[in-house]
C-alpha cells in the first residue's frame, strides 16, 4: 500500500516532514505522509513547485536540461522532488528540515518511489 511505503520512509528519516505521492498530469497529491498539519492548499503548492520545476508535458521543465531530480533549498527547509523513470507523471515530492542526510535519503527515496509507481 503506497501509504505504508511513504510512512516507512519518512519515519527512517527524521528530517522528513512531508512525503507526497502527486500525479504531474492533473497536478494533484494522491497520498500524503506528515508530521505536520498542512492544509490541501500548500499541498497544492507543493505539487505545482514540482510541476514547474520538473515540467510537464505541456510545459518544459526549469533549467537547461530535463532532470528526474530538482531541489529548492531554503534557509528553514529542502523540498525535493523525484520524477518516476518509467511512469514521468508520477512524482515525489519531499519536504525535508536542511540538515536530512541527502545521500542516504536520495538512496532510499529513489526505489520507494519506483516501487509505488510501478504499483510493486
């Protein structure tokens, strides 16, 4: 169950605040996994933020190439956001506190994803 699967990766890390499932085709989270008590706008902003920053078939991605990863630090938080590579609509996106491990994390987040796309 794609829940179980989130919630299992973001209690592995405990900078991870917010995993979501999102469907880039109609820009919408699907599951959610959080410690925190955002509301269904900010997951929508979430889900946008990886549109703009990913692309969509109706528009090209930010930056000079396509990339199946992208970042957005700030000083409070790093949002990370995980195209599928089989299924490109199907994305994760990542709310982690600065100091998660990125590695480790990247390591882990990568297969999750995979795996509830592929519908393992």
């Amino acid at each position: 169950m794609v829940v179980d699967e989130l919630d299992a990766l973001q209690g592995k890390f405990a900078g991870c605040e917010t995993l979501a499932f999102a469907d880039l085709s109609t820009q919408m989270i699907l599951v959610t996994s959080t410690d925190t008590s955002y509301r269904r706008e900010t997951l929508d902003i979430l889900c946008a933020e990886a549109a703009l920053a990913l692309g969509t078939a109706e528009r090209p991605q930010l930056g000079v190439s396509e990339s199946n990863t992208a970042f957005v630090a700030t000083k409070n938080q790093l949002r990370i956001f995980l195209r599928a590579i089989e299924e490109p609509t199907d994305v994760l996106c990542c709310v982690c506190k600065p100091d998660v491990d990125v590695a480790a994390f990247l390591s882990d987040a990568r297969p999750c994803l995979e795996k509830i796309s592929n519908g393992a």
